[in-house]
C-alpha cells in the first residue's frame, strides 16, 4: 500500500509541514489546519515503530471524537485498527495514534508521545499544555498547537507570539479565510456574508 498525502494548498502545507520540532498554527475557521494536522500526525505515526504514542489533544471529549472519526474516514478501513471506547486507531507498524481530552490535565502524564497536536489550543487548559508537554520530554517529540485567535490572556498566544519572534526550533504560521478562499476551500461570498453578520470583534477571532 502506498501512501499518498492529501491535496493541501502551498500556505496550508507550508504551515502545518515545517521542519521545526514546536510549530503554532493561529488559523481561522475552516481554514484546513485540522485536516492538515491529521495528516500530519499519521505520517508522525506512520514514520514510529510498534508500540509508539502519538497524541491528538482536544479541548473536550466531543472534539476528540470529531477528530477521530475524521481520521478513521480518511484512513482505509483494512489499513488500521481501532478502539472506539479508547478512541485510538493502530497502524500497521503498531504505531498508536490516541485522542484524548485536555479538561482533566492529570490523565495527560505519563507516558512517552512521539508527536502531538492540540486542537482548538486557546481553549485548552494551560495545564494540559504543561502535561503534553512533558510527554514529549524524553522522546524528544514534535508538536502542532493550532487555533483561532482567543483572547491574549492564554498560554497559547503567548506561544505563538515566542515561536513568531524566532525562538529557535519554533515556527509561527497564520491561516486566515482569504488564505482559504485563494487555496480554494472556502467560499468568498460566504466569508464575506459571516463578515456581515458578526460582531467586529467575534469575526476578527474567528476568520
């Protein structure tokens, strides 16, 4: 079986596929940041060895399983294993990719992850980002914190502002919804209808 990457647009891949180990993501709604995290991190996996963790960190169990069923349609179904009482799906190296919710960050400790993504990372606890973090400690993992633009009180912008200043081994990205429209997945008119529509402020956060 071979495997073939998505069709991203050029500023999408460009964002998620660095080769920094940290990468921020601030990016609008629909804007792709998720399902290039998805691909991401099954080719983190794909790239491990039986047996090796890799995270999907959302900020609620309902998230998680969204993105854990957006993986499972994207992935051929004699391709992977799976544990919907776990939400995990098992490649066939034995690689192990589990998504799990940030609300309680003392289920986060412990093991060792070879890659990570927080989801919707503005809205996630900053103790799971201490937790997340602290698993990719001994393998030395890479990770994907990706978002909307919540508010500058949060670890997360605070991040994003570090990786955008250089910090070395860091990379910042912006995906906005004109990035979206030119990358051809989003509809203008339909941004543009949201923009009428939405408080300043709310459109501004979340496009």
């Amino acid at each position: 079986m071979t495997y073939r990457r998505p069709k991203l647009y050029p500023k999408q891949e460009q964002a998620i596929f660095s080769t920094s180990r940290f990468g921020v993501i601030e990016g609008s709604t629909k804007s792709g940041k998720t399902v290039a995290c998805l691909s991401w991190i099954v080719e983190k996996a794909l790239a491990g060895k039986d047996g090796n963790s890799f995270w999907w960190v959302a900020p609620v169990y309902g998230q998680a399983r969204m993105a854990y069923r957006r993986a499972k349609r994207g992935l051929p179904q004699n391709f992977y294993s799976y544990n919907e009482s776990e939400l995990t799906i098992t490649l066939p190296n034995g690689a192990v990719i589990a998504f799990k919710s940030g609300e309680k960050a003392d289920t986060l400790y412990g093991d060792d992850v070879y890659g990570a993504v927080i989801d919707e990372a503005s809205r996630v606890r900053e103790e799971s980002w201490h937790a997340v973090r602290s698993t990719l400690t001994a393998t030395r993992g890479d990770v994907r914190i990706i978002g909307n633009v919540k508010g500058r009180r949060n670890w997360a912008y605070r991040l994003a502002r570090l990786a955008e200043s250089g910090e070395p081994d860091w990379h910042y990205a912006k995906l906005t919804a004109y990035d979206a429209i030119a990358g051809g997945i989003v509809d203008a008119d339909e941004v543009e209808q949201a923009k009428r529509q939405l408080p300043d402020h709310v459109f501004q956060e979340l496009y």
